[in-house]
C-alpha cells in the first residue's frame, strides 16, 4: 500500500541529491510533488525525471517575495499541503578571516532565515495531520572548520524545529528534522575545488567513515518518507541523524 497515497508535498530545493530522491520516492508512494529550484534552467533535467504529474516551481529560498510567490502557486495548483520538506541549501566555505558580509548573509538567508518564513507562510496550507521535515546536518553539531557559518546556521534550525514543534503540535502539525552526514551530492562539487583537491577530501571523509563509504541520496529519502507519513506518527520535534556513524567520533 502506498504511505502517501493521495497528499500533497513541497520539496524545497528538490532539483538534485536529497531533495531530488524524496521527490521520486514520494511520487512512488503516491504523493502529488511540487519541488523548487534556483532556476527554470536547474529544474529542467527535473522535468524528465519526475515527469507532468509534478509541479515545478523556480523558487529563491533566501527572498520572501519569492517564498510568498511559491505558496500562492502551491496554493493555486495543489489547493493545499499535507507534507513539507525544506531541504534548500546553499554552502560557501571560507576560513573566519576570508568571511565578508555577502558571504554571510547569503548562508544566513538561504539557511535559517529563509526556513523560518516559509514555515510561517505555508501555515495556511498545512492540513491537520501535515509533516514539516527541515533538512539539518551533522555540522550542527561537530567543529567544522571554514564551515562555520553553515555550521551555525544548522544548529539554529535544530533549536528553531524543538520550539517551533511545540508551538504547532497544538494545530496537529508535527515538526522535525533529518541530520545528514556526508552524502554524494552535487552541493559537494560546487564548491569549485580543482578536481585533484576534491577526490582528496572525499577520500578522507570517506577513509574517516565508521561505514567507509558516503550515503546514498535515497538513504536520506527513506528516512523522510518516514517522518512524512504516519509510520511517524508520534515524532514530534525530533532529529534523525543519518551519517553511517559519523557523528559518533
């Protein structure tokens, strides 16, 4: 039997990795998608993926106009939501001295900023018995070096998920998070390392691994589709931390 027969999702950030899975496996467990990306051209390759059924939405993650647009769209074509993924994220490695304020305030709006107001804005759309599920990261809570800013901004939405589920369980809205560690992703090739220096650094995450080896896009999926359906029924304002044991060091 299908988990989401007959609810309505929207996947920030949903045009590859994570974001791109959930929506393939959301739609195989019968789930109507609507998925943002940056832009119409990042959506494209989407398209033929996930096929007419989904609703493709370019969507700026970090600007509230864009955020209010996308709802209004969301709200016009699904008539209402039962299940939302805020899995848009962006990550500008710096050392703390090569930081400037651009930097900053892009990683603050896309990461925490942006989460925050499209809870707030999709509230009206959220039927009783809905799932928010907010992508987090093991940054939140391990040292990251030159990823301090990203770092911070995911243990703010970490702090935001445990107060803000107990503010809407009361409107039968559940609330939580998935935590993962190092996954085979695009975000990780576009930090715009030389090849040589990025097969390095995977090589030693990977060598550091308990698992050895990073997760698959499609483990994190899983573990969404459980928290979006009522398998999770009594999960409220938790954190699922998905990293073949990374944060155990």
């Amino acid at each position: 039997m299908q988990k989401l027969k007959g609810k309505t999702a929207l996947i920030t950030g949903g045009s590859s990795g994570i974001g791109l899975a959930t929506a393939q496996l959301f739609q195989a467990e019968g789930a109507r998608v609507a998925v943002t990306g940056r832009s119409a051209d990042s959506l494209r390759p989407t398209a033929a993926i996930l096929g007419e059924q989904a609703l493709l939405i370019p969507s700026d993650a970090a600007d509230l106009q864009s955020i209010d647009q996308l709802m209004a769209e969301v709200s016009g074509s699904l008539g209402g939501l039962d299940i939302l993924l805020l899995n848009a994220g962006i990550a500008l490695p710096a050392p703390l001295e090569s930081t400037n304020e651009d930097q900053f305030d892009t990683t603050v709006d896309t990461n925490f900023k942006g989460v925050f107001f499209a809870i707030q804005k999709a509230l009206p759309l959220l039927r009783p018995g809905s799932s928010i599920i907010v992508t987090t990261s093991i940054t939140n809570q391990l040292g990251s070096p030159n990823f301090s800013v990203y770092a911070a901004c995911k243990a703010a939405l970490r702090s935001l998920v445990s107060s803000l589920a107990l503010e809407l369980i009361p409107r039968q809205i559940r609330l939580n998070a998935v935590s993962p560690g190092p996954i085979a992703t695009p975000m990780f090739d576009r930090f715009g390392l030389p090849t040589e220096a990025s097969q390095a650094i995977k090589a030693q995450i990977q060598a550091k691994s308990p698992i050895s080896r990073f997760g698959n896009p499609d483990e994190i999926a899983k573990v969404n589709l459980f928290l979006a359906s009522d398998d999770s029924s009594y999960i409220v304002g938790e954190e699922i931390v998905v990293d073949g044991g990374m944060s155990l060091l």
